[in-house]
C-alpha cells in the first residue's frame, strides 16, 4: 500500500498547544494563523498525560474540538501521538518505564525523554495510545500526517535493556564465543562464559574518562550497545507508526529528528527506510555558518536517496536554551527558511505558532508572541513568507537535486572513532565531514550525503573523510567504483578498523591500503592551535606553493601511489603529505593530514573540473547557490547570507525570478539577506 499524496504546496505553519490556552483564546489563533499564511498545525505532541488520566480512560474531546475548528479554516492536521513525555501516573504505577542514566541513577518522573525504550509499559501504553487515535481521526479530512513521539533517542541502561541487550547478542551473534571474538574480550580478562555475564557498557562498568559516555574500555561492545539502543528505538517507533497503519493503511508516517540532523544516537540512514517522510529539527544559533545548515539539510535529503523532506521545527525568533538567546535579525528566518527549500525542504514550520504562558519554553520564538496580536516584526516577516510560499504553489514539490560528487556519512564510524583510547580526541567525524563538505559549498558544487552502503555507480567522485571503519565490503566496493573509472578521496585515521572496532592487521590503511597505494607508519596527532604546511610537489591547477595544515600528520610511504604534497617541519619534512592513485581507470587521493579550507577549495575545485562538474553559477562569498530540477526545468536559488549587496555572475540565459517576475540575465546585485529562485527551462522542457 503506498502512502496518500502528501500536499498541494509547501506547506507553512508548525507546533500549535491548544490545550495550554483558554478555549476563547482559540478563535483569535485561526484569525492569526489566516491572516500569517498558516495552512498545517502540528497538534497533541506532548498531550499524553492530558489524553489519558489513567490506564482505561481516553478524553479526546478537546482534540476533536481543534481539529474540527482547523479544518473549518483551511488548515491542515499534522497529528501527534503524544507519547514523547508518559503521565505521571504511568511511571507511578509502571516504574519500570523510568529510564535510568549512564551513572545509574533512575530517573524520576519529570522533563521529557525519560522513557526507556525496552519498557513493557511503554511498549504497551505508546502503542495503544496511537492505536486509539488512529481508529479517532481515521476519517477527518484534516489530517494528512501522522508524527509519532517527538525527537526520539536517549539512552537508557536499566535492566530491561540489559537483558533485551543480551537478546539482541544472541541474534547478531548466535553464540557466546562469536561475541568474545568480536569485542576482543582476552584484553584485560574480559571473556563471558554466560550471556548473563554480559552488562551494559556505562558508567558503572565500562566507562572511561569521567563519565563521557562516548569514552569505553571496550569499543566493540559500545559499539554493539549504541547500535542496540538505534534499534530499540526503531522498534518503538514501528510499534507506534504499524497501530496507526493498521487502521489507516495510506498513512503518512514520520518522526521528526533532532540534533540539526546529525543527531548521534540514532542512525538516521538505518531509520530512514522506515518512514514515509523524513522531518527535520533545525535551531541554527545567529552566528552558525551557513555551511552548517546546508550540510544537514543535504544530509536529510541523502536520506532516501535524494527524496524531499519536512522542515518540522525551526523558529521564527529567538531560541531559548543557551546562557544568551540574541533575536533573530530581520530577513533571517526567511532567508534560511529558503535555504531549507532550496536543499530539499517541504515545509517549513516552526516551534511554535503561539508562545508558551509559562515552563521552560515561554520565551521561545514564536509567530504569534505574548502580547497576543500581529503587529510584530516576527508575525509580519512570517505572514510575508506565507504569502511567497502560496504564490510557489506546488511548482517546487518533488523537485530534485543532481549530483555526480557523493560525500559519506556512517554513524558505525562516527561512533567508533570518537570512543577515546586513540591517537586524539579531537579527531571529531562530523567536524572532519563538515571540513570537506565546506570546500564543495565554497564552490557550490552540489553534493548528495550516502551512507556507506550506498550505491556509488551514479557518481564520479567519492568523498569519505576520516573513513576510521572501513568494511571489508565497503573496501571492496570503492576498489571496483575506481577500477571503473571513478575518484575516491579520504584522509588521515582512515581504514584502521573492522566492523567491530578491532584494528585490520598487516598497517594501515588496512583494506583500504591497496587501492590507496601507500603504507601509514605513523599518526602523529596535533595539539589544538598547532599546525604544520604542506608543500606542492606536483602541479594540480591553481594549487602551487605551501599551505596549511593541521589536526594531524602522518608518517606514510608509497607503495605505487604518486606523492603530489609533502609535509615542510618536523621529523616527516620532505615525507608525503597528500598522495595519488592511478587504480584501474580511475584513482584514489589521501591526504595524510588536514589542509587549510583555501587549500580544500582549490583542491576540490580542480577535481570536480577534470570531470566537467561546475556550479550553477559562479561562487560568491557569502552568496549560497543550489538547484533542483522538475519536469524538465531547472530552479536555481541564489541567497545572499550577508549584510551587504553582492555581484552575482549568472552567466548567459534568460532566468526568471519566481517570488517577484522578473527577468534575470548575465550580471546582478542581490541585495543584503535576499533570495533569488530563478526558473530555467532547460532543453528538453522546451
């Protein structure tokens, strides 16, 4: 059965509260919410405790009242399970539902995301409470999503997820034996005669380093018990999203993930065949670069495959949670809102539509703010965003991004490489990633985010920053992917590491060490601040003289690979730095260190051009360009993230400019926080 169609526009609205607001106060927010554009509402996220007082009551009263009046005015339900925080009585009752922390402390009812995922109570009640819903609102017209719990993914080490923990072992593994090879146990006496010998790795057994719960005397089996803790949650959320679809099988189903999309508990790649629609969570700070953001979004898209996704919570103002929360500047929450469009996004919809009275989040941005009424900035500056986002009407839904450069993104390898007992903690995966994907944002060269399985046969060049844990398989795929004439990169730390985290023995880079043609003798990491140059020993387009370098360095022989840079101090002066690898058709690049940004850019610029791949445009400072392709046109976005006006250089063709009509051709100035989405028929739809 496939899902129902989802919308007929990009849809504007976001998290809506009724139930915290006196009735009368309702009538006013659907004048608002007409009046600012608001065509979807996401309704009874945290409503558990309100919607069942105990354990055989269900009151939906108030909730048939809400979704009757927002239908009535045009705006569409996204419904909530409510499941993301239990009721008091639940966890009095149902202890067993409290999770408890890395430390061991059981947590008490309170807060939010306190529930373990290996509950009987929980896995009773969430679903139920879905079910009941389901069978409710099966029929209203209003509701066209469905959005079970609320940024899921803590992890809890309890009782019940031991010995579901120990479960889990017993099919991975089969037997006790399998899993003392994997995790290596001869180290420090560690071998299990019993799977009831085996403990979660916390604080209380195999933490290291002061209670950091990423830091383990053994990785493996931290490893095991992160991958463990994904899936739990996986099932949680499938028991949740199966009720709903046992009632209405065309369902829309999703969660909405949190972290800005790289959230590390959870493995986004693993959960995303299991939705319908991937959502995201995006709260940039003012100063986040815009990079960041577009890293994440190309992250959600990369998802499935290149498909669109839900921006579920965003804001329109002010964040809440950090020491200072400064106002969002005026053009800000537009421009990034279409940034999120222009990378894949929907919808864009905010946390919340009306500010909370009292509690942790009353001082959270808002579209409609405590003073109740439209004449603030922030109302105006959404009302003229929902207007634009009618006037886009369905032109930009399903529009895809096209890619030849992919850039992977492995949760396994983010979890191992940072589990301490290594040459630094300071080699963090995201940051490494992020490092790369900037050079190809500089260039505005559009990339998809892949997992590590991923297909690599629709692409030409392979990125896989600090590829730590690089699996047999994944080895043998990227030798065939050059073999036939594509372009693999990486860098330093990378194929140390099976699937298990134990070391590939024979030097690194492990199984990656033919097809790099070099041996690593050495890592020899840096302190922060320090740094090192890289020297050109070979002529690679505007890439001449000395550059910098940091992070690490290593110590790397060739073993065929060309030696292209070299590193200028220290005891490995004169040794490779940044090598090449003529393997079959194509070639494999490792850079042994981490050169400075300009370096990246001019690097990544001269690889991409080789193989024909350029920007819509030509790159700008400060000026963000991305395309999507539908029914044989092509939108460009051109968005001017800074304060001043800027020369844009479209090139020759005539573009017209969706928000305003007007014309575009060769050279223009875009004003400061402005936006440009210029239709181009290509060849083919004319």
């Amino acid at each position: 059965m496939t899902t129902r169609r989802r919308f007929p526009k990009l849809m504007f609205g976001g998290d809506y509260n009724p139930e915290q607001f006196p009735r009368e106060i309702w009538d006013e927010d659907m004048r608002l919410f007409q009046a600012a554009g608001i065509d979807i509402a996401s309704i009874n996220v945290f409503s558990w405790a309100w919607n069942q007082p105990d354990e055989d009551t269900y009151r939906f009263e108030w909730l048939d009242e809400a979704v009757d009046l927002l239908h009535a005015k045009g705006i569409h339900v996204c419904m909530g399970t409510s499941t993301a925080a239990h009721p008091a009585w639940m966890a009095r009752k149902y202890p067993d539902i409290l999770a408890v922390t890395y430390d061991g402390k059981k947590r008490k009812f309170g807060r939010r995301h306190n529930s373990c995922p290996n509950s009987p109570a929980f896995r009773r009640f969430a679903p139920r409470m879905a079910l009941e819903l389901a069978r409710r609102y099966k029929s209203h017209p209003a509701v066209q999503l469905w959005h079970v719990n609320n940024e899921i993914g803590i992890r809890c080490y309890c009782d019940n997820c031991e010995a579901a923990f120990r479960e889990w072992l017993k099919k991975k593994y089969g037997t006790i034996d399998a899993v003392n090879r994997a995790w290596y146990t001869r180290f420090w006496g560690h071998t299990y005669y019993e799977w009831e010998d085996i403990v979660l790795p916390s604080g209380l057994s195999e933490g290291m380093q002061g209670g950091n719960s990423d830091h383990s005397a053994f990785q493996g089996m931290t490893l095991d018990y992160y991958r463990f803790n994904s899936d739990s949650w996986l099932e949680c959320y499938l028991l949740e999203a199966e009720a709903i679809k046992s009632v209405i099988p065309d369902a829309l189903v999703t969660t909405n993930f949190q972290g800005n999309g790289t959230y590390k508990p959870l493995d986004y790649f693993k959960w995303a065949r299991y939705l319908d629609i991937i959502a995201l969570d995006m709260y940039p700070e003012n100063d986040t670069p815009p990079s960041v953001m577009a890293l994440r979004y190309d992250l959600m898209r990369g998802l499935k495959e290149g498909a669109s996704f839900l921006l579920m919570e965003s804001t329109p103002g002010a964040i809440n949670w950090k020491p200072v929360n400064p106002a969002k500047r005026p053009g800000v929450m537009r421009l990034r809102s279409y940034q999120a469009i222009a990378r894949g996004a929907e919808s864009v919809m905010f946390f919340q539509l009306r500010r909370s009275l009292g509690a942790y989040e009353k001082f959270h941005g808002a579209v409609i703010d405590h003073c109740g009424h439209e004449h603030t900035r922030i109302f105006r500056e959404c009302a003229t965003l929902g207007d634009e986002l009618k006037s886009l009407g369905d032109r930009l839904l399903d529009a895809r991004t096209e890619s030849r450069v992919a850039l992977m993104f492995d949760w396994d390898n983010w979890w191992a490489v940072e589990m301490g007992g290594g040459p630094s903690t300071l080699f963090k995966y995201v940051d490494r990633v992020q490092h790369m994907y900037d050079a190809l944002y500089d260039n505005g060269i559009p990339v998809d985010l892949i997992a590590a399985d991923a297909d690599l046969s629709r692409y030409e060049l392979v990125l896989a920053p600090l590829l730590y844990m690089a699996k047999p398989d994944l080895a043998d795929r990227l030798e065939r992917f050059v073999e036939q004439g594509g372009t693999f990169l990486t860098t330093f730390f990378s194929g140390i590491a099976d699937e298990h985290d134990q070391v590939v023995p024979g030097g690194y880079p492990g199984y990656l060490r033919r097809l790099l043609g070099i041996w690593v003798e050495e890592i020899d990491p840096m302190f922060l601040g320090q740094s090192n140059r890289l020297l050109m020993k070979q002529s690679l387009g505007q890439l001449e003289g000395a550059y910098g370098c940091a992070i690490a360095c290593e110590v790397v022989h060739p073993e065929g690979a060309d030696t292209v840079a070299v590193f200028e101090e220290d005891y490995y002066s004169g040794s490779p730095a940044l090598t090449r690898h003529r393997f079959g058709q194509g070639e494999a690049w490792y850079a042994a260190t981490e050169p400075d940004r300009e370096f990246m850019r001019l690097w990544l610029k001269e690889l991409c051009a080789e193989r024909g791949i350029h920007p819509a445009c030509e790159a700008t400072p400060d000026v963000e360009v991305a395309s999507r392709r539908k029914d044989g046109a092509r939108y460009t976005f051109v968005i001017n993230h800074s304060d001043q006006h800027r020369d844009i250089r479209l090139g020759r063709g005539k573009r017209t400019d969706l928000l305003t009509g007007s014309i575009y051709e060769g050279d223009t100035r875009l004003a400061p926080r402005d936006v440009l989405i210029l239709h181009e028929e290509s060849e083919e739809g004319r």
